[in-house]
C-alpha cells in the first residue's frame, strides 16, 4: 500500500493514475551522479489490520496487490543491512568505485537497500518494522491494477463519487473491508461498469464467430476458451469474493466460456 498525507492528495493520484517519485531512497542516494537513478515510490506490506501503526500521519492510501506490483512495475522489498557490518562496509567500498559509472549494474540494486543502526546507537536508524517496498521512477497505474482505497467511510465515498473508482475500501485502523456505500447500495451502477470493462476484453462464444461442430454439438476451438472465473482473472485480478461472485454470476447469465477480442482479431492471420 502507498499512504498519503490528505484526502486531496489521494484522489489526485487516482485521478492522474500516477504516483510520483519525488524524492531519492536507498544506499546510493548520497552520490551526485547517480542521485535521479534513487527516486522512487515508497510502499508498505504492513497487514491491513496493523495500520493503525502506519496511518497517524497518512491516513489515506492506495493498496495493490503484491505479485501485480512485482510483475508490472518491477517493485522489491527493501534489504536491510546492519551498520556497521562486513556486508555494509562491502557495499560503500562497491559504491565508491562505481561512482562515476552511472551505467553500473549496482545502481540497479542500490535504491533497494537501507542501513539498520541500533536504537541504542548514537544515530539511530531502523525502519524494519515498516516492511517497505519500492518502485523505482514514478508509479503509472491503471484503475484496474488497484485492490482497494485506505480511507474514512465519509472520505470513501467522497473518492467514489469524484473519481469512480468502483473499489472496496478499508478504514486507517483496518478491519474487514467494504464497499463505500455498504455493499448493495450504487451496486448495480458499479457492477455495470466492471462488465463493461470485461466486455472490452472478451466475447462471449455465441458472439465470437467460432463454427459449430453439429455433431459433437460445441464450437470448433480455433482460439482459447476460457472459463468465466479465468476471464474475470485476467480482467480484474483480486476481487473480494462477495463481488466476485456477483460478477461471475452476472457473466454466467450469458456464457459459460469466452474469447479473447483480441484473439478474434487475429484469427486467421
């Protein structure tokens, strides 16, 4: 999840669908040359009902989910290594002699790591308990890559309204999540946006155009066919079960399996 300092600044992000990297995070932001290469977004794992931990100053936010943020946008937990240790000593030395090579496959892994200095220390500094995850350069998201919004009920549905967003949300101290006008009012506003934005995607096999085969009574497969849950996964991603059983059954009211668009696009090229 990324936390924000206001209200205003989260619906900013989800009306630009970008969070940007502001300002430079990691071992090597110190050096000059290579300072641009750090900037990142910030990002925490901390679970949802230990927020109350993270949200006294950022009492909104925006949570993706993991593997999504891992696979699109390239994020990495934060490695945190002792100072002083062999390993951090190992790290300045490596640093100092690819300082003036900004092209240095180190600068790759550098904004992903951070000292730990002992509480006790005369500089302390240990940041672990935050469970912190990055991005290096701005975040650019689609709607659709985003699991749910951190935020108060009046402030939920206030983001709801400005942005439509059509997203469960969570309160800063966690607990169970919601839809922002509970569960079932605005519903049927919400459901018809997410099948318009399935229906972008994927065809029904009736509408595809497949030949039907009239002795083994079924379609010819001639491209892949994909069950509803599996279509709504390659769609949606996560969705909270009661939301996704509502979709799956609204789409089961028409097909069982389903195209690609873009697959009838290329058939028979």
């Amino acid at each position: 999840m990324h936390l924000t300092r206001s209200e205003d600044d989260l619906i900013s992000i989800l009306a630009g669908g970008t969070i940007e990297a502001r300002a430079p995070y990691g071992a090597g932001r110190y050096y000059p040359e290579v300072q641009h290469l750090h900037r990142s977004v910030c990002l925490t794992e901390i679970p949802l009902h230990e927020l109350g931990r993270m949200t006294q100053h950022r009492p909104w936010g925006i949570v993706f989910d993991k593997e999504k943020l891992r696979g699109k946008f390239n994020a990495q937990p934060v490695w945190y290594v002792s100072d002083p240790s062999p390993q951090w000593q190992a790290l300045h030395a490596a640093m100092d002699g690819a300082a003036r090579k900004s092209d240095a496959p180190l600068w790759r892994l550098t904004p992903f790591i951070e000292s730990v200095r002992s509480l006790q220390s005369g500089n302390p500094n240990d940041w672990r308990w935050e469970r912190e995850w990055r991005v290096c350069g701005d975040l650019e998201f689609e709607l659709s890559d985003i699991a749910m919004i951190i935020s108060s009920e009046a402030g939920a549905t206030a983001i709801v309204d400005e942005v439509s967003v059509g997203l469960p949300w969570v309160s800063p101290d966690g607990g169970r999540a919601q839809w922002a006008d509970g569960f079932t009012d605005g519903w049927d506003a919400a459901i018809d946006k997410m099948l318009d934005r399935f229906f972008e995607t994927f065809t029904s096999l009736d509408n595809s155009g497949m030949p039907w085969d009239s002795e083994d009574k079924a379609y010819v497969q001639l491209v892949e066919f994909y069950e509803t849950a599996d279509a709504m996964d390659e769609v949606f991603g996560y969705l909270l079960p009661d939301l996704h059983e509502a979709i799956e059954s609204a789409l089961n009211d028409e097909s069982y399996q389903w195209c690609l668009t873009f697959d009838l696009e290329h058939w028979g090229d």
